[in-house]
C-alpha cells in the first residue's frame, strides 16, 4: 500500500472516530498518542491493517499533524486567521 493511499484511510478513519465521540457527547481535552492510534487502528478496515503496522499508522498521523499546522500557519501567514492573540 502506497503512502497517499494510506493517509486517504488513515484521514477516513479519525474523521470518523471524531465523529463517533461528538455524537456520544464526549470532549476528550489533550487525548494521548496512543489513543489517537488506537482509535484511527480500530476503525481501519482489516484488510488495510493486515497491509501495514501500526507504527505506520502513527507515522501517517504525524505527517498529517504536520500537514494540517503547515497548512494553518500559511492561511494565518495570509491573514485568514485571526487566534485572538
């Protein structure tokens, strides 16, 4: 499985695990790493999980947290977020 397809399910399955706690009422403030992991894990279908480790899957997160703070810092850069400080 090639890194873009990886991060595509890796992507699926925390939108969907932050999904599932909005609906079950739940704010988690600070979650681990771990359960970051272990939550985008169990919902990865098998096949995927059977494909790759779960230190890939970790991997995948980091990069996509890196991604997604890139990617706010150039919109703030821009002036499309103000953080009220």
């Amino acid at each position: 499985m090639n890194r873009g397809e990886l991060r595509s399910w890796i992507e699926d399955a925390l939108a969907r695990s932050e999904r599932d706690a909005r609906e079950r009422g739940e704010t988690v403030a600070r979650p681990s790493v771990e359960e970051i992991v272990d939550a985008v894990w169990g919902r990865l279908p098998l096949e995927v999980r059977r494909q790759v480790t779960r230190a890939q899957v970790q991997a995948g997160l980091t990069v996509l947290t890196a991604l997604g703070g890139a990617a706010r810092s150039a919109r703030e850069d821009r002036g499309g977020i103000t953080t009220g400080m």
